[in-house]
C-alpha cells in the first residue's frame, strides 16, 4: 500500500503505488538528484540537506514533506527511511487527507471552543450526582463562582429555597428521562436569586450537559409591560366614566341655555325678569364653556402638555358657581 523508493548508489527505482504518488515514472527520476528536483522544486537544496541530515542520523524518525506531482498537485506525503547493504529503502505515504481532516477537526474545535467562551448563556456539564466537570465563562460569571479551577461545585448546590420542589423536580426528571427543559428559580454562589430557563440534555451514561440563560431582563420586561396594559386599561375606564359624566354635565347647562331662551320669547316679560333670564343664560354657558375646557385640558394631560398658571380667584363666586 505505500510507495516504495530503493536508492543504491546514485541509482533510484520506483515501485507503481510511487508512480501513483508523485505521477513520475521511473525513468524520469532515475537518481536522486533528479527526483529532489521533480518533487521540490525550487525548494530542492532545502530538502535535500534534510535528507543529508536524517540520513546521518540513520533516519530515526519519520518526515513529513510537502511535494509537488507532475501535475502540480501539492501532496503531504510522510516517508519513512531504513538502510542496510549500502542501500537505502523510503516509503511513503500520502497523508494529504489526513492533514485536511486534522485542519478541519482544529477549525471546527476552535469554532466550537470560541462559541462556548463567547455564548451569552451558561453551559455546564456535571454528572449524576450534580458534581460539575466543565463551565464556561458565563456560567461562571451567572453563578457567581470563584475562579479557582480547584473548586468543586455541584449543581444541586444552586437550588433556590423558594423553588427547591421544582429544581429536585427538574433534576428527576433529567435523570430519568435524559432531558428536561423550562423555567426556574435558581440561587448563585452568594445566595442571589436568579430567574432562568434552562435546556438540559444527557450526553452519555454519566454526563449531562445544560444550557441555562438569564430571563432576569425578560421578566423586567414582562412586569413593565404587564404595568402599562394595567395603565392604559385604568385609563380606558376613566376615560368611559369622564365622558358618561361629561354627558351628564353638558345637558345640565345646554337644557337651561335652551330653556330660558324660550322663555325670553315671551312678549310679557317684564325688564328685570329678561335681566335675570340673560345672567342666567350667561352663567350656563360659562359653565358650558368651562367644561370644554375641561375636556381640553384632559386631552392636553394626556399628552403631557398641560400648562398650569396661578391666578387670584373669589371663592364665594366659585360657590355660587357650583349652587
């Protein structure tokens, strides 16, 4: 399966599974000078004074190198050397696929890794008995630990006194059913308690790994918001019994505006009653005029933009208003 190269002398042979390695027949590299030349190219004096070096030293350990076939694919090939009766025996291997995935795996671990420090929310792993083997730095942060990598934590520690049913609950139900999600009361590290939801799942027979994110900001959210609809349909009844009193009010007045203006029609009416059926016309739509107003200033209260001005008043004329 590997790719054989027998140097003996100035003379080098190939064997077919080489061929397939590098595309170079044997005739084309027939020495070693020749074959340092089609693999290395301008990096030809480089390698071979490696090559100088391992073979001083018997060729101890295998190398690794990068060539470049015929065609101009670069290749990661590994060769081990051995050398006996003055001669020396290489085999390769290409290992270019095992490079790739060994990349590959490095990025993605550094993907994953970079996820798990940077994520918002915590991510812990414990076992069975709620001992804790791995947290990432905003569990740490969340919980409130110590830095200490000597700590030992485990999860039933963070137990909330108010929610200990439910966390024991929870914890169960993980254990017997390799899953569990929804919201607690958790405590930290310093007895603060703390809302969250968590995911957790079984990762094998004595592992469970848990997702716990913070709802401290939700819950704010959801009280301020809860607050304004208690606000705003306060609001909407006092704004139903405003204008059913507001009815009530404007007939007051526009009854008795229309009511003596009849009554000023009538031909035998004497100076004085006219006078007082005017004064009385006067003050209800004063009265009509000053509940306008007052629909005016509510709206303007409404919208923040009432102005208040002080001003000298009779307080008897306000009483005899309200007679």
């Amino acid at each position: 399966p590997s790719g054989a190269i027998i140097i003996e002398g100035d003379k080098l042979f190939t064997n077919k599974k080489a061929y397939e390695i590098t595309e170079y027949l044997n005739e084309e590299t027939p020495d070693i000078e020749s074959w340092f030349a089609a693999l290395y190219k301008n990096k030809k004096d480089v390698n071979f004074q490696t090559y100088l070096k391992s073979k001083t030293e018997n060729f101890k350990l295998p190398t690794v190198k990068s060539i470049t076939t015929k065609s101009g694919l670069k290749k990661h090939v590994e060769f081990h050397a051995y050398s006996f009766d003055n001669k020396e025996i290489w085999l390769m291997n290409d290992i270019s696929q095992r490079i790739a995935t060994e990349k590959a795996l490095i990025t993605s671990e550094y993907k994953l890794r970079t996820y798990i420090d940077e994520s918002p929310n915590g991510l812990v792993i414990f076992n069975r008995e709620t001992k804790v083997s791995f947290s990432n730095i905003s569990f740490t942060k969340l919980l409130e630990l110590e830095s200490d990598l000597d700590k030992v934590y485990y999860i039933r520690d963070f137990f909330a006194p108010i929610e200990m049913e439910k966390n024991i609950g929870m914890l169960k139900q993980l254990l017997t059913t390799g899953k569990v999600q929804g919201e607690v009361i958790i405590q930290t590290a310093n007895k603060t308690t703390l809302p969250v939801f968590i995911n957790a799942v079984q990762l094998n027979n004595n592992e469970y790994l848990a997702f716990v994110m913070d709802t401290s900001q939700i819950k704010k959210v959801e009280n301020e918001l809860k607050l304004a609809l208690k606000k705003a349909e306060e609001s909407d009844r006092l704004k139903s019994a405003f204008l059913a009193n507001m009815s009530h009010e404007i007939r007051t007045p526009m009854n008795g505006i229309l009511g003596f203006s009849q009554l000023l029609l009538k031909n035998n009416l004497t100076k004085e009653k006219k006078e007082k059926y005017v004064d009385i016309l006067n003050q209800n739509g004063k009265q009509l005029l000053d509940i306008i107003n007052n629909i005016i200033d509510i709206s303007y209260l409404e919208v923040q933009q009432l102005k208040i001005f002080s001003s000298a008043f009779s307080i008897s004329k306000l009483f005899n208003d309200l007679e």
